[in-house]
C-alpha cells in the first residue's frame, strides 16, 4: 500500500471510529470519547497487524488499566475527591497514578498484553477524570465500540486487524523486525 492510500486509509479509520463514538456519547450523554481512544484507534488503523494493536491486547490493556486506576482510587481514599485539574497534584495523587500505571504495565507485561494507550486510561481514571461506575463501565464500553468499528473497517478496507490476537512473532522474527 502506497504512501498515500496509508495516510488516506488512516484518516479515514480514524474519523469513522471517533465520529460512531462521538455520536454515541451526543445521544447518551455519557464520556464515550475520552483521550486515550486516539492512540487505540491509531494503532488499529496504522499497525492493524501489530500485537499491540490486536483486540484482545486492546480490550484487555484498557480493563486492567481501567481496574488499576480505580482501585488505586478506591484503596487511596480519592474516588470522591475532585480531579487533578480542579485540585491540582498532591502526594497521594502522585502514589494513585505512579501505582496504577505500575501495576497496569506488570499485569500487561505478565499477560503478554502490550498496549500503549492503556497508560494513559490508567491515569485518566487515577488523575480523577473518569472515577464513578457508570463512567467506568462507558469507557470500558467505548474500547469495545472503537475495536469494533475499527476491525470491521479494516475488514472492508483490505487492511484487516485479527480477529481476536496477532500472530507472535518468534524472538528470532522480532530480532530482524
């Protein structure tokens, strides 16, 4: 595929994913577009063969990021605090995101689940952006919507994502990229 027709095809998955959801959240009125949905939807639409940008690193990426930074939240007394933006950092804001941030990439890196964006789903939710249950489960709801969009624009675009993981390439694979 030339040059071209990858920028083309990149925009365009792009736009498609953000408008669906973006419409979503209009009639919904709940946070169906939130800033890490760009990256996900980025690696989907320009690297739809990389493991990081498979569905199931996707969906599992921004669940264990979504879970970390809540729980970190939850266990630091801050789920009912206002955000970072309103309150500014503080130490125990710092120990939430350091701590969820951590524990997303040891439980990604344990499972094989790369996923860059679901480090910054870790700090949406553990910076105080996204903290209730319902909006939660919207952003866990919105990385379904986007991988979805994204793997049937793939499908019908020729530039398909895999159906649930990316083949892993061999260490001897990976070491002449």
């Amino acid at each position: 595929m030339g040059q071209v027709r990858q920028s083309a095809h990149a925009f365009a998955g792009s736009a498609l994913a953000v408008v669906v959801a973006g419409v979503v959240a209009l009639v919904t009125h709940q946070p169906w577009l939130f800033p890490s949905l760009g990256p996900a939807v980025m690696l989907h639409v320009e690297k739809p063969h990389s493991p990081e940008s498979s569905p199931r690193n996707t969906l599992i990426g921004h669940g264990v990021a979504l879970l970390a930074g809540y729980g970190f939240l939850v266990a630091c007394g801050l789920a009912d605090d206002p955000s970072v933006l309103q309150e500014g950092v503080d130490v125990p804001r710092i120990v939430v995101a350091a701590g969820s941030l951590a524990v997303t990439a040891l439980v990604l890196a344990l499972l094989r689940a790369s996923h860059p964006p679901a480090g910054a789903t870790t700090l949406i939710v553990s910076l105080g952006l996204l903290t209730t249950p319902t909006q939660l489960l919207v952003a866990a709801g919105a990385v379904v919507l986007v991988t979805v969009v994204d793997w049937l624009y793939g499908r019908v675009s020729g530039r398909p994502m895999p159906l649930w993981a990316a083949p892993e390439q061999s260490s001897e694979g990976a070491r002449r990229g």
